[in-house]
C-alpha cells in the first residue's frame, strides 16, 4: 500500500520556511520606523502615511537585481543582492523626490536554503535601514522544479511619499542649469549580462584587485543607495530634477527627466575614471557611447540644479558623504541628441 504522500515529499519543507520567518523577524524590527501599523507575520502589511505630510502623494515602484545573481550563485556571494535589491526600488522612487516608507520583497527558490536566503534577506534588511523604509512583508516561495538546485529569484517593490507640491518633474529645467553627477558604487545592478561576457572572455587573466578591492567583490559591490543624502539636499537646496542612472546609462536615463527641447552636455573626463569600468571596456572592446548606455559609467544619480546654487548643493552632498561632480549643463536640443558627452 502507497504511504500518505506529505508536502516535504513534494518538495516543500514548511519547517524550513518557518525557520526563515524566525530568522527574519529581528532582521525586520531593525528597520521599523513611524508609520508601521503591522508589519511580517500578518496577511498584509499595515502603513500609516506621516502626519507631517499635508498632501501625501505616493510613489511606487519596483525591480530585480537581474543576471547579478547568477554571479551570486556561482561565486556564494548572497549577502548583498538584497541591498541592490533595495535600491534598485528605493533609487527609483527617489528621483520623484520621494521619501521612501515601506518595502516589501519576493524570494522564489526551487528548494529553500534557510542560510542562503538568511543572507539574501539579510542584506534587504540592510538595503533598508541605510535608506530608511521600513521592511514590512514579503513572500518566500518555494518552488520544486521551477528553479534549478542553488538558485533563487529576487522582486522588490517599494513605496514612498511626497508632497504634492514638491514632486520633481523636471518639467522646470532650463538652459544653463547644472548637471552634477553622484559617483557609483560600482556596476551596480545593470549591464550584468554584459559583465558575465567579459569575465568570460578574461578567463584566467581577471585581475586580482580592482579599485583596491578583491575582484570579486568589486564586480559584485551593492548598488549605492542615495536616499538619505538626497532627500537632505532636496530639504535645502532648489533641485530640479534627479535620474538614477540604472539600464540604459547616462544616455537614456537623463532624457527621462528632461523638458522637450533641453539636453544634457555632459564633459568627458568630468568624472573619474575606474579601473573597474575601465578593465570593462578594455576587456570588451567598446567604444565610450556603448559604455555610456550600457552601464552608469561611473555615475549613479544626476542632480539638476541651477547655476546659482549648484555649489552649496555639491557640498551639501559632499558633507553628507558623496562623491560630487561637475559633470555639464543643460542646453537647447535642437537637433541633437537628448545627451551629449563631449
């Protein structure tokens, strides 16, 4: 006669799954802040918007990390996906001059790893308490067949709040506004299929070190999260409009912010130079414009601001621990490209 056939049998060990939500659950108190009613452990997360806020208007948004985790796979590097994780979402949100309040995350595996997706969430927990949303849900699915053995997928949704009256639009940037850049941490967390190829190609000839770090860990560096810093800059300063430089680079994601008839001049050599991103395109083989729209290139914010206050603006930032550069202007388009790198 068949035994009874259980859910471990099919694949799913709840057991494991409730030692995840334990291992979780001092995790995410670390990250409470004003505004949670009821966070893990219910069937929805409960928020309640500030007070301080007069005319709330909230923004959403929402992401992955991308092919970054088949090098987290390969390499056992799981303990700071999460943080690219937050701020692929956080980043996003801020540009509309946001406050990010809450986020939420989806960790879908074949078969649950209660340490790995620990670390994985551990670093969420981390994403957001350098950014100051609190870690109110989530979903861990275990999935048998649908992942192969080792590997996991990552979504995370955030949501912010801003006052109706300073949502950034863009829709006020003129010629003769200054363009400063905010230095990246690294890659990021695009361009990765492309950064999976040139480590192909280098076989056994990757560096050792890269930018003072292990080579390993320079390619898998955190996306840097510009929250706290920004959202300061935005109390004291009159910008007009951010981008965070995320798939598409400086040459796509500048436009998104622009008015119809304005572009960026952006001065080649503004910036520094990485050996990371340099090792990138040397390896690869391009040229500066696939480099400025594949990857951020250096830069992982834009600031917009005019003339007359981008100094105090930069050295705000710089105070609060960015890496602040000059990096062009805005001009009349005409009939050139939206973004100019000369």
């Amino acid at each position: 006669m068949n035994h009874p056939l259980s859910y471990k049998d099919a694949g799913v060990d709840i057991d494991a799954g409730d030692a995840l939500v334990e291992r979780i659950k001092p995790l995410a108190k670390k990250t409470m802040r004003e505004g949670v009613l009821a966070g893990i452990g219910g069937f929805g997360a409960l928020f309640e918007v500030p007070k301080r806020y007069k005319e709330p208007v909230l923004v959403s948004g929402t992401d992955g990390v991308g092919t970054k985790l088949k090098l987290a796979f390969e390499w056992q590097m799981h303990d700071t996906v999460g943080i690219d994780l937050v701020a692929m979402s956080v980043n996003d949100v801020l540009v509309q001059g946001a406050e990010p309040l809450f986020f939420l995350d989806y960790f879908a595996c074949g078969k649950l790893d209660v340490d790995t997706a620990a670390a994985v969430v551990g670093g969420i927990a981390k994403g957001c308490e350098l950014s100051g949303c609190a870690l109110i849900g989530g979903e861990t699915a275990e999935m048998p067949g649908m992942y192969p053995a080792g590997e996991y997928d990552l979504a995370g949704f955030a949501v912010g709040a801003v006052e109706k009256s300073k949502i950034l639009t863009g829709q006020n940037v003129q010629a003769g506004d200054v363009v400063l850049g905010l230095s990246s941490s690294g890659v990021h967390s695009n361009g990765f299929s492309l950064v999976r190829k040139v480590i192909e190609r280098a076989g056994a000839n990757t560096p050792a070190t890269l930018d003072g770090q292990p080579f390993k860990r320079a390619i898998m560096a955190p996306t840097r999260l510009y929250v706290k810093s920004v959202l300061a800059a935005l109390a004291q300063h009159p910008i007009k409009a951010l981008a965070h430089i995320t798939g598409g680079g400086l040459l796509e994601n500048i436009p998104r912010v622009l008015p119809d008839g304005m572009a960026a001049h952006l001065q080649h050599g503004s910036w520094p130079r990485s050996e990371l991103f340099a090792w990138l395109q040397t390896t690869a083989g391009i040229d500066d414009i696939e480099m400025n729209r594949t990857f951020n290139n250096g830069i992982g914010m834009v600031v917009v601001i005019d003339a007359a206050h981008a100094k105090a603006c930069a050295q705000t930032l710089q105070d609060l621990g960015e890496s602040v550069h000059t990096i062009g202007v805005i001009a009349p388009k005409g009939d050139g490209a939206s973004v100019v790198v000369a």
